[in-house]
C-alpha cells in the first residue's frame, strides 16, 4: 500500500513539475518569516559540513540557503522536480531519492531543512521518514521541519489544471513534536504562523520546528 503511494506522489509531482515551478519557486520573495527562519537555520550549519534541502522541489530553499553561504544538496522523490531543480539551480547537486529510505551513509549531513516535506506522508510513514533523516545527520546536527497545521486529510486530483493523485495531510503540532522526540531529536523552538495572504499560498496555518539530533555524549 505505501509502495503504490509512493508511486503514486512521485508520478503525480512529475506532471505537475513545471507548473509546480511557476506557482512556487520564487514563493520566498513574498514570505518574511520564511526567510527569518531559513537565515537562521543557515547560521546554524553554516561551515559544519554538507546541508539538504529534502523534499526539496525545484530548489528554492536550496537556492536560498547557497545563496547565503551554505553547502547544500537537495533530495527529492520526483525526477521532474529533480530535473527542474538542476536546470534552475546549475551550481547545486541534486538528487532522486525516498525520504522513507535514503540512498546515503549514515550522519552525512550537518542539517535538513524539510519544508512541507511530510504533506503527503501519513502519520506512520511521518515517523518512519523522521528515523531515516535521524540517521542521516550528524550528531548535534539541526532539522528544519515546516507542515501544515490542521487534523485533516485533503484528497487532490486536480493541481494547477495537472492530473495528480495526491492526499495533503496537516498535522497538530504536539504531534509531530512527539514524532521528532521519539525519533531522537531534541527540540529548541516552535514556531507557529497565519497564512499569508490568498494569492501567496493556500490559506492554512503553519507550524515550523528546530530540532537537533542529540549530540553523542563523551566520557570525561
């Protein structure tokens, strides 16, 4: 069942991907905290090693974060949206990949920064991807998570005048809070936030947690 979802959420964001990219790719232009909350994300990997952008789309958090100053990959489960982001972003690596299963070693990565990345995971498959992208950082590396608030399940076949198959699932916070703490993460701040106006995004609150995996403790 997971499997054909799956399929189904990448096929359904490769015919989407080149309106995806009219409708969104320059979003952070129009989203103040957005760009507070990425500078500071930013700050906090900067220098420490290679950071992803996963879930990453055609690349614009990516872009944003090389553009001030940090090494950054982006993860992807949609080839077209992969294609995209290399066309738009030339200077970034970017790479197809299931955030339930990453192709990489373990604690490659100094920070992830996964905006709506889980919108179309179900709660089990939430805490699945969450122990993946746990074994995937650093110790004392920095997560980014951003969804949509809400307790809803909103079924989509029809996006931007594109076929898709897509179930858009919002989240109560302490959800996803326990979600992150029995994945291992330690929480430092959660942010929550009123929609934009309509013509910038689809009109639902939004939550944004900083975490950190525990940093291995040494003995004196």
């Amino acid at each position: 069942m997971i499997e054909q979802k799956t399929s189904d959420v990448q096929s359904s964001y490769d015919r989407v991907a080149e309106e995806y990219v009219r409708h969104i790719y320059d979003e952070l232009r129009h989203k103040p905290l957005d760009r507070q909350l990425l500078d500071r994300f930013a700050d906090g990997v900067r220098g420490t090693g290679l950071a992803c952008d996963l879930g990453c789309g055609p690349g614009q958090v990516a872009r944003y974060l090389s553009e001030r100053g940090v090494a950054v990959c982006g993860v992807d489960l949609s080839p077209g949206m992969v294609e995209q982001a290399r066309q738009l972003n030339p200077g970034i690596e970017f790479h197809q990949g299931d955030m339930k299963a990453l192709d990489v070693p373990e604690e490659v990565w100094s920070g992830i920064a996964a905006f709506y990345a889980i919108v179309n995971l179900s709660p089990a498959e939430v805490a699945l991807a969450l122990r993946e992208i746990q074994r995937v950082l650093q110790p004392g590396g920095r997560l980014l998570l951003s969804f949509h608030i809400g307790e809803e399940v909103s079924h989509v076949e029809d996006l931007w005048g594109c076929t898709v198959c897509l179930d858009f699932y919002f989240f109560r916070t302490r959800d996803v809070a326990g979600y992150l703490n029995t994945a291992g993460f330690e929480i430092d701040e959660i942010v929550e936030r009123e929609p934009y106006a309509p013509e910038i995004e689809y009109q639902s609150r939004r939550a944004y947690i900083f975490a950190r995996k525990a940093a291995v403790e040494t003995t004196p």
